[in-house]
C-alpha cells in the first residue's frame, strides 16, 4: 500500500509529508515530523498528553489520524510560544510551580490555551471539567487549577 | 558497650535473644562481634540490613561510629518509591 | 506567586525556602524536554515484545523462525538469548532483589507466570512489521492453573509458581515448597500483657488491591549496542546506575562499557526503579548491530509493570477508656506478584510507627502470585497496613468520644519515643502535625449536613544512600551542577537552591544537569524521598568542597595562610584585620583567575548520606456520600506533613498533593479488574480509574518544618509519606457520613451502595 | 488499509458497497481509532464521511431538527437551537469523554459503536430520533432503537451507513434529560444511562413519556412501562416511584468491570427518576 501524501499546516507552517493510512496524526507528528512535544500516554484518549488543537478545535492526536489532517492547521504545544516570548499560560505553569515531572504538560498546556481561547473567565469548576481529559498523576491538579485561574485573570487584565 | 536490639526475623536468628551488649568503636567491629557471638546471624550481616543508630538510620556504612553508650537497631535495609 | 502555602520557616536562609522557577522548566512548558521515546537515532530499529496471554504455563518451545522470515524483521530474542543467573541477592529500588527472578522477569524461562509476561523479542524496521512478527512467533504453552489472591495462594494445595520455593524465616525450614516466600516478625514487649491492660480491644480484617503509580509516561528506552561491546542505553528511569547494574549484570557486560543516560522522567512513583525493557533492547540491539527504541503501550504498562501489592491484613489495637494504647498486633498478608519480594517487610515497620506503644507484635507474609511482579510505590508496603491500623484508631477514638486527633496526640510518637520497629525516634514532626490539624481552620469548619471528616496519620523513614555530585564551576563564575538523581519532581530546583546556599551565590548562577553514569561516580536512584535530602548532602558537600579550594586560592593570591581567609556571601575575604587589608575575591573573580592561578575549580562529593530524618503527616478529609448511587466525594480535603526543612516549598506541597490525591484514588476507584482466566480485564486508563481534575477539590497543604538534625539546612525527604494517610482518612470520613466502617478497598459505589442497601435490612439477631 | 474521504454520500456508497465486509465509516474515529490501535478490527478500507457536507450540518425547519452524522460533541454543544429543542440529547453527547473526545465524537459513531453503555443512544431512543440511513439502494429512515442489535451489531446492510439523525416536531410543555452514572465525574463509560422525555398538558398532567435506559441489557432499552407510570400524572413522587421500580425491573444487566447487576438495576431506577425530574422541570419552564 503506497502511503499517503498529506498537506497540512502546522503551527502556522505549511508541512507536507507521507504516511500510512493506520498512523495517527500523534504517530505523524512525533515520529516523521519530530514534533515529540506530543506525548503518548495511553494511545486511546484517555489520558490528553497528545492535545492538539486541529482547526481550533481541541483534539487527542492519538485519535486522529494523519490522513485526516489534509487541509487542517495543526497547532501543537511547540507552536504555543511566541518565538521567545512564552504564552501567558506557559509562563504562570512556571511561576506556579504546576509540573512536576512534565510529561502531561505540553498536553495541559494546549487544553488550557483551547479553554482560555474560548471562555476567559473560567470558574474553577469550568477548568477542572475541561482539563479532566489532561491526566496529572504529580501534582494532584491544585497548582495546575491554580495556574490557568491565574493565566485568566491576568490575560483578562485583571 | 553498645546496646544492640533485635528486632524482626534477627531476634530468631540471635537465639531469641532480644537484646546484646557488644563493645564496638564503629559498625565493621559491630558486626564483627555480632557475627561472632551469633553464628547463625552473620551470613545476614553483609547485606540488606539497616543499623539504627540511636534512632538515626544507616545503610551500608561500615565505619559509622558507634558511641559506648548508643543503642543500635539491627533492620531491615529500607528504600522507597 | 503560589499562595497556598502556610510554610513556616526556621533559621535564616537566603535561598532554601524560596520558590525560583525549576531551571528545567522552560523546556517542559515548551515541549522541548526530551523524555524517554522523544528520541531518535539513525538506522533505528522498533522493538516489541510478544507476552504471555496465560496467567500460568509451562513453555515447551518457542519457534520464531516465522518471524524472522519476514521482511524487515532483523532479529528476535528469547530466553535462549538470556543466561540464567545464580540466585544472588542484591540491593536494588525498594529492598533485595534476586537476580535470578530479574533474568526470568524480563523474559520467561521455565514458565509464563502471569499475563503479559514477556516471551519474546523481535526488533525489525517499523513497527507495524513488528507487530506482524510478534503474530508470527509460535510458543507451545501448557496452561496451568493459576493463583491471585493472596490468601488462596497460602493455601497448602494452591499452584505453585515456582517449585523450588522454600518459605524463608521459619524455623525449623519447610520440606516443601510453597508460594509463601517469607515469614517476618517485628515484636516489642509482650502484646499479651498490653492486650490485659486495654479495656476496649478492637480487631477488624482489611483488604487493599493492587493498585498502579499510574505515571503518564510509558517505559521507553534505546539501546544502541556497538560492535565493540561497548553501549549506551537512553531510558525512563529513577535511577540510571541501578539500570546499568542490572543491565550489565543480564547481558554479560563491564559496567564501564555501558554508559546509560538518564531521559527526562514522566513521573515514576517508584514504578521506574527496576529494569523490564531495557536488557532487552540492549541484546536486540546487540544481535542487529542497530540502535533499537522500544516503548510500552499504556496496556503492556498495566499488565507487566509494577503496580503496589494487594494486601489482606488483620489487626487489633487495644487502649484503656482513658484513651491510652495498650498494644498493637497485626498480621500482613501481601502479594508479590509473579516473583518474591513484596514491601511487607516496611508493612510491618510502618504499620504502629505513629505511636508510642510498649507492646506490638506484626507478623508478614510476602506471598507469589499469578501477577506482575510489584514494584515500589510511593512508601512501599506502609500505606496499606496503616490503613488498617488508623481506621482501627479512628474507631476507638469514636468509641470512647474522644476526638481522634486529640487521641492520636495522647499516644503519638515522639523525640525518644521507642518505635515499634525497634529504633528510638531522634526530632519528629508528628506531634506538631498534630497539633496543626487541631488549629486549623479546616478542622474547627463545622460539617455540611451528611459530610463526614476522618483524619489519620501516616509515617515513612526516608533514606540515604550513595550519591554523587560534582560543581564545575564556569570562567564566568557560573556554576554547572552535576547530579545523578533523575529528577523527577523538580529537584534540580532543590539541589541549586542548597548549592546556592552553601556557596553564597544566586540560584541563577547554577545549571543543574542530570549526568550519564560515566560522568559521576555510583548514585543510588531517586528514591525513598532520598534526592533532596541525600543528593543535596552531596551538593552541599560539593560546595564545601570547592570553598576549600577557593579559600586556598585566595590565600595564594594574597599570599597570606589558608586559614585567614573566609568564604562569605559568596567571595573570599580576609578573616578579620589580622589577615591583611584585601579586597575580596568573588566567585567571578576566582574563576577569572583560575587557570593562571593554578588551575579550574571542580567541586566534589561523593558520599554515602546517612541519618534521613523520618517524616510523619496527618490529613484531614471532609467527603459527601451519594446514598442512591454510592459515590463518594472529597469535599475538602488538608495535607500537614513536616519536611525538616522545605527547600523549595512548592515542590514540597506539589508532593504532599499529588501523593494525596494518588491515595483518594486508592481509596475510592484503583483496582486491577481480573477475568477467571488470570487476564486483567481494565489495563488502561479508562477503567484503570486514576482520579481526574473534576474529582477532587483544591488540597490545601501546611508544611510543618522540625529540621533533621543531620542535614546542614534541616531537609527531611517528604516524597512518600503523603500516600500514606488518604485511604485511612477517607476510610474513617465515610464513616463519619454513614455510620460505615469500610475495611476493603477501593469504596467504590457498587461497594458503597450495597454495604448501604445491606445496613438497611436488620440483621438477623 | 486504504483510506478514503468522498465528499458526496453517493460516493461513500459506492466504496462502502464495494469495500466489502472489511470497510469502516469513520466519523470521529474516537471508537475506531482505538479498535484499529488494540488490533480489534483490521478494516481493509476506512471511509471518511466527514467531508460530506451534509454529515457535518446541524438544521432546523418547522421545529423539526435534522442533526448530521458526523457532527462532533462540541458542534452540538454549541448549537443554540438544538440546546434549546433537545437539551437532553445535547448533554447526553457533551458527556462522552474528555473535551478532548468532544472534539471528534459524533452521534453516529456513539450509535454504530453499537456499545450498550453509548450515552447519546437513550437520549435519542427518548427522543424518539429517527435516523437516515443511505445504501445502494437509497435512502431509508428507521427509529434510533432499530440500529443496533446486539453489542456490536447493527442492522446495516451493506454500504449503508447512517447519514443524519431527524427528531420530531418538539411539542409544547415537553422536554427531555439524560443522566448517567459513573464512577468519576468524568472519562468514564457509563455504568447505567438514562433518557427521560416527558410531555404534559396545559394542566400539569403527563401526556407522553420515553423512558430509555442504558449498559443495563444488551443493546439501549425503551422501557414503555416506565413511560406508561408516568402518563397521565403529574410526575408527583408515587409516579416516579413506580417508573423508577419499572425501570429497574426491565433492566438485564451484566456483572462487568463497570458494575454489579445489582448496581446497575438499582441505580438505573434511580437515574431515571433524577432524569424525569429535570426533564419535568424543563418541560414546565418551557413555553
């Protein structure tokens, strides 16, 4: 089976490449893309550590395939910075101490960015139902909540 | 001399004894006498065991040292997750 | 900045106790940290592995020539690959390890002794071609009757798992084998006469499930074996010369000539302290001559990776109506898994730790069965027998009205107390945990009307161990940290506070980097709530150490003796006027001056850290009970724990909660779900129920700070006694709510809802 | 496997037609894909109907609502009008999984899953939904509670699939609600699901009642008994009693890893009585 020819857009980048047609788009992005901020934690969407958002909606790429990204913008935690500026969300995980090991960030970050994008005034309730789909295993979520609240409230001008 | 305890499966294996005085400057000599006094003791003495020594424990060093008057805990080697 | 914290400090510090961002924090909020499958190598192959789909059977043979037929597979290996290994006892993660079960973990000799046992390895272009190896690989099993529970596996005509197993610990020794590894016993005084003294004695069974760390990454290595026998592994692990040691050992190799790297780490929990992928990808990669990655599917994880053992436990506490505990007796069932070696020596340790009682007897059983063997997790073997004896605790407190927490302090363990695992306690925090829960607000809130609060408290001993450090100290005079801690909940952070500390520079000056075995000498793994404690002894040592050399430094530059000049703020000054009149020598200075004066600045330690200061926490935990559903949920809930001294306080309270919310999800929904078969019926993370965002309330945490006399800042480890607690704390909540004692485990709402159903009919007189 | 994305429900017939018995729609692909990942299915060809317009087109005309197949959780949740008309349906496809799966997830997918733990397939059995289904012989429509037959099964034939989901006119004072119970607050499969949808007259009276129950037999259930209790009352408490104790006496569950027969019977007739009681208040507070 010859694989398939896939243009897309990813981070604001037009990107062409080949795959099979079993490969997710997770499988694309990490392994023929080297995008490996992605990560797999279940392969079955259970866990949110491969949360991209696939034209402005938020998405596992595990549960995506590649093919299926023809004509889609990708957007990817590696695309969520602003060349060296951090996006707000980024920069309260940091302040607020809201990793540990890390692994469940890039996924937490991208769900957050989709949360904020939509609702910027998110009550705790509202964030910790849109994150339940991120599993955090270190920190028990609290610095996690504490953070996006934050990151809503400054970007708010708050 | 230095009060050792046994606690666990080493209280068995020290005859049932429950408690030693041994004269020990720091923990090789302890355990030499332990050994010695206790045959049935000393092939467990090499590794996987824990000294409390006065409450404070060490693992795998041969020459903290033992005060006259400190009491040593014979246990089980410790870790964690 | 994070506000939640009610640290209080103690002695003057400049940077221990501060919150800086983590110096890998950029990297892990862009996706930049590399983790263990984020890497890839040229020529790389994909390597899977075929696992039993039996709980029990005999291998007759294997037959892989299928496999290796196919195009683009380039090698398969099995146990044929693997030479057996004597029985030898070592020192490994969580207690002694036997080689012998090691070899036969990683891949199945004799038998397959549960399900997702490994079997065979291939190593081929791509995975889908691996896969379709793996389908092609014939193994001749004879299944056998197979053994989960604990208490079926100690019966006499239950299936052996191995049939060379002689209980150990029995005097005089068993004549016949049994699945009964280990009898121990931990005994003080005489429970007998303590039992006489009690007026009200309380016995109850209990029972844990296994339950898994559940980090979110899964195990993930590559192996890049060279011709010349040398190899570097690149792996998810707690501890990379623990990796090396038994890689070496399994393959047959010079520790020297196998140099393993440290990944960024996806959380670990103890989970990650022993080997199953990676001696394999180092033979596949041996037999192919090409790199090869292997990662696990979250579903292998569940079937194949340590989770922390079941448990059946007995336990009986008596106390006086004034509230004094007479005695403690218990006796701890605990499943291996498939190969010896259960935490149920620390389970009866920890299980009376919290209390200062004359009289205690616990007897353990580290029994094997049809299930993965279990690995550390967090505390190992003491949050299930203190479960048992804290909701024992909690019901005599409420037996006699006395409020739990009051009669917790009546009886808790103290500096000089005799703990029931023989030792006397040097300074511990208990007592003030204690005292914290009763003042605080949480506490004195008054209940919503069917709420229920319970409290426990809960004990670790923290370790030492081996460990190395080195600071290379920069010609700017920036400092790069060496550690060989992998860091896995922000100790990088930690280690250059105390390295700041000790040298009296700012944090920003240092650069933490976690090195490959062949740049540190030997360091034990991160593990036991040992890294910030034991590697931090060894930065600091490190510091020392090159302020020593620093001082000398200046002293040859001002050509005055060693022991007038001091090291202060972070520059070399005269001590004193006697000394002579000279300007001081920063650490920049110095650097700048290094190679004419005679030469770099590399600060050392490697020691072997001794006198971790044990840790004890107390949780307060208010739930509400759904009672037509049997949900139960955490309404509240206050973590207090005493960390010696909290290096970074952040990170303190990110253990105490996270380690909180793994123990409500112990409690309320993580079980392994088997079918009769032996198969486990939930090996993901849909039914595998790890709490979610939505399930729990903010945890609100207090640091209570008793220093560890031991360590120059006062640090004690704080990573694994906050799982300690929840289950009891939950336990004795859901009590307070329904009038429900639960003693097994998860309470989850079928078993909530029928235990409920099941009150409500009278029982038969 | 072959992968195609025709973009007329024509040509989707044609592939699935002669993609043979190992072709797959793929809608969402939040089922799909994880069967493909576990080895459960190795389809020979995958179709993806989601660049057919009408698949993805939520609409409504006269009061009737007409939802496209592959319309994801999200574009429901968003939809103003079909919240208001069929808020029960609505939140029955907001509760599966993560914000992440609603992304994706589509009602057909929920259906053709054929699991009998789907959370949208009571709310749209409730709702009495209809579905359009196009084949190589054109199009039929067929109630929602004729899909599936089995765990697992359907009653398509051949290079048919499911193209829209249509819903009757909303009649006055009516409302539906759909309530689930699982062992989180989220991420999980439903233990036991319910859909309620209740009609009342001017009066306060019942004067129709759907009452359908999910993860308690082998496929969804339409419990008309349960319905029939609530009929002519006005949902006072010895009216759900009854319908609750029906609900739970129509349920044949199984012992799994999700739950106890037990369980399930038990809180079916408590879900369903919680369902009634928010579909009731809906209906009142309606026009």
């Amino acid at each position: 089976m010859a694989k398939a020819h896939v243009t897309t857009t990813v981070n604001g980048d037009a990107v062409e490449f080949l795959c099979d047609a079993e490969q997710t788009l997770l499988d694309v992005l990490r392994d023929e893309l080297y995008l490996t901020g992605s990560k797999e934690g279940c392969a079955s969407g259970d866990c949110g550590a491969c949360s991209v958002i696939a034209d402005g909606r938020l998405v596992c790429a595990c549960l995506m395939l590649g093919v299926e990204a023809e004509g889609l913008a990708i957007e990817t935690i590696e695309g969520m910075a602003d060349g060296d500026q951090l996006h707000p969300l980024q920069t309260k995980f940091l302040e607020h101490a809201a990793l540990q090991c890390g692994v469940c960030t890039p996924g937490f970050l991208v769900a957050a960015k989709s949360l904020l994008e939509r609702n910027p005034d998110p009550t705790e309730i509202e964030v910790r139902y849109w994150l339940a789909g991120n599993l955090c295993r270190c920190t028990g979520y609290d610095k996690i909540v504490r953070a996006v609240l934050d990151t809503a409230e400054e970007m708010r001008g708050g | 001399m230095a009060r050792v305890v046994f606690i666990g499966n080493f209280r068995q294996l020290a005859g049932g004894d429950a408690e030693a005085e041994i004269a020990a400057s720091n923990v090789r000599d302890l355990l030499r006498r332990l050994g010695e006094r206790y045959p049935a003791l000393a092939p467990h003495l090499d590794e996987g065991i824990a000294l409390a020594i006065d409450g404070e424990i060490h693992q795998d060093a041969l020459f903290s040292p033992v005060r006259p008057d400190s009491e040593v805990c014979l246990m089980p080697k410790i870790a964690g997750g | 900045m994070a506000a939640n914290s009610h640290g209080k400090t103690n002695g003057s510090t400049r940077w221990v106790g501060t919150r800086p961002v983590r110096p890998d924090g950029v990297d892990k909020v862009t996706g930049r940290a590399r983790f263990g499958a984020d890497v890839h190598l040229p020529n790389m192959l994909v390597g899977k592995v075929l696992r039993s789909p039996h709980a029990h059977a005999r291998i007759h043979s294997i037959d892989t020539s299928a496999a290796l037929a196919l195009p683009g597979v380039k090698t398969v290996v099995t146990r044929d690959d693997f030479n057996d290994l004597p029985s030898e006892f070592v020192p490994a993660g969580e207690m002694l390890i036997n080689y012998r079960d090691v070899v036969r973990n990683v891949m199945a000799r004799e038998k397959a002794l549960f399900e997702g046992h490994p079997v065979a390895a291939v190593a081929a272009v791509s995975e889908k071609v691996a896969r379709e190896a793996l389908a092609r690989i014939k193994v001749d099993y004879e299944v056998l009757p197979h053994v989960l529970d604990v208490v079926e596996a100690m019966a006499p005509e239950a299936p052996l798992l191995h049939e060379d197993l002689i209980t150990a610990g029995v005097e005089p020794a068993p004549t016949t084998p049994s699945n009964v590894a280990k009898v121990v016993e931990f005994k003080l005084g005489d429970v007998e006469a303590g039992f006489a003294e009690a007026d009200i004695v309380i016995e109850r069974e209990f029972s844990t499930q296994p339950v898994h760390q559940g980090y979110i990454e899964p195990h993930a290595c590559i192996a890049n074996y060279s011709e010349d026998g040398q190899a570097e592994l690149w792996c998810t692990t707690q501890g990379h010369f623990v990796v090396r040691g038994h890689c070496a050992k399994l393959l047959g190799m010079d520790v020297s000539k196998l140099r393993v790297t440290a990944s960024e780490i996806g959380g670990g929990f103890g989970g990650k302290t022993v080997v199953y992928l990676e001696p394999v990808a180092l033979m596949l990669s041996r037999k192919s001559g090409q790199p090869v990655k292997m990662t696990m599917s979250r579903e292998e994880v569940f079937q194949a990776s340590g989770p922390a053992a079941g448990t059946r436990v007995w336990a009986k506490v008596g106390m006086t109506n004034a509230g004094r505990i007479t005695a403690g007796e218990a006796v701890l069932k605990y499943q291996a898994g498939a190969f010896q070696g259960s935490p149920v020596q620390p389970g009866c340790m920890c299980a009376f730790a919290p209390y200062d009682l004359a009289h205690v007897k616990v007897v353990g059983y580290d029994v094997v069965v049809n299930r993965p063997k279990v690995a550390a997790y967090r505390a190992p073997g003491a949050p299930q027998s203190e479960f048992a004896v804290e909701s024992i605790i909690d019901e005599l407190a409420k037996r006699i009205g006395m409020d739990p927490v009051e009669l917790r302090l009546k009886n808790a363990a103290k500096e000089g107390t005799k703990a029931a695992y023989g030792p006397t306690f040097g300074p511990v925090g208990l007592v003030e945990t204690l005292e914290e829960a009763k003042a605080h607000d949480h506490y004195r809130t008054p209940l919503k009307p069917g709420q229920g609060r319970g409290v426990a408290s809960g004990f670790w001993f923290n370790i030492g161990g081996e460990t190395c450090a080195t600071l290379n100290l920069g010609e700017d005079g920036t400092i790069a940290l060496v550690a060989g801690t992998p860091d896995i909940g922000g100790s990088r952070a930690s280690l250059c506070l105390q390295a700041a500390e000790t040298l009296g520079v700012d944090v920003e000056r240092i650069r933490p980097l976690i090195g490959d075995t062949s740049t540190l000498g030997y360091t034990f793994l991160t593990g036991g709530s040992r890294t910030a404690f034991a590697s931090g002894m060894a930065v600091i040592e490190a510091a020392r150490d090159m302020i020593r050399q620093l001082c000398e430094r200046a002293a040859k530059i001002w050509d005055i003796p060693v022991d007038a000049v001091e090291w202060i703020d972070g520059e070399a000054r005269p001590a004193g006027s006697n000394a002579g009149e000279f300007e001081p020598l920063s650490l920049a200075d110095l650097a700048r001056l290094a190679g004419k004066s005679g030469g770099p600045f590399v600060g050392r330690a490697q020691i072997n850290a001794q006198g971790a200061g044990p840790s004890f926490g107390t949780h307060i935990v208010d739930v509400d009970v759904d009672r037509e559903t049997g949900r139960v949920t955490i309404e509240r809930y206050t973590v207090i724990q005493d960390a010696g001294k909290a290096v970074h306080p952040s990170y303190v309270e990110g253990q105490l909660q996270g380690g909180a919310v793994q123990g409500i999800g112990w409690a309320l929904n993580e079980e392994y779900i088997y079918d009769d078969k032996g198969r486990l019926q939930n090996p993901g993370f849909l039914d595998y129920r790890i709490p979610v965002c939505s399930d729990v309330p903010m945890i609100d945490t207090v640091i209570v700070e008793v220093p560890n006399p031991t360590h120059p800042y006062g640090v004690r480890g704080v990573g694994e006694t906050p799982i300690v607690p929840p289950m009891a704390a939950i336990a004795n909540a859901v009590e307070g709510a329904l009038g429900l004692r639960f003693t097994d485990l998860p309470m989850s709402p079928p078993r909530v809802l029928k235990a409920l159903g099941d009150a409500r009919v009278p029982k038969a007189a | 496997m072959r992968y195609e994305a025709p973009e007329s429900v024509e040509g989707a017939v044609a592939l699935l037609a002669g993609g043979g018995p190992r072709g797959r729609v793929l809608a969402g692909g939040t089922d799909l894909l994880v069967q493909l990942r576990a080895g459960m299915v190795a389809p020979e060809l995958v179709v993806d109907i989601k660049r057919i317009a009408e698949t993805r087109k939520i609409r409504e005309a006269d009061g009737k609502l007409v939802i496209g197949a592959a319309v994801s959780g999200a574009e429901l949740g968003e939809h103003a009008v079909a919240k208001a008309l069929w808020p029960g349906v609505v939140e029955s496809t907001e509760l599966i999984g993560s914000t992440q799966i609603q992304g994706r997830a589509s009602l057909a997918g929920n259906l053709c899953n054929a699991s009998p733990a789907a959370d949208t397939v009571p709310a749209l059995v409730a709702a009495a939904a209809t579905c359009k289904i196009a084949g190589p012989n054109g199009v039929r429509r067929i109630p929602v509670e004729d899909v599936c037959t089995g765990p697992g099964q359907l009653s398509l034939g051949d290079g048919e699939f499911v193209v829209a989901f249509e819903f009757p006119k909303r009649p006055p004072r009516s409302a539906d609600a759909y309530l689930r119970f699982i062992p989180r607050t989220e991420m999980d499969i439903a233990v036991v699901g319910a859909g309620v949808n209740l009609a009342f007259d001017d009066g306060g009276r019942c004067v129709a009642a759907r009452v359908a129950l999910g993860a308690v037999a082998p496929t969804v259930i339409l419990v008309e008994e349960a319905g029939q209790a609530l009929v002519g009352t006005t949902c006072d408490a010895a009216a759900l009693q009854e319908m609750a104790a029906a609900a739970s006496a129509a349920c044949r569950p199984i012992d799994d890893k999700r739950g106890t027969v037990e369980y399930r019977t038990k809180v079916a007739g408590v879900l369903a009585t919680r369902a009634a009681g928010i579909a009731a208040q809906r209906a009142k507070e309606s026009r």
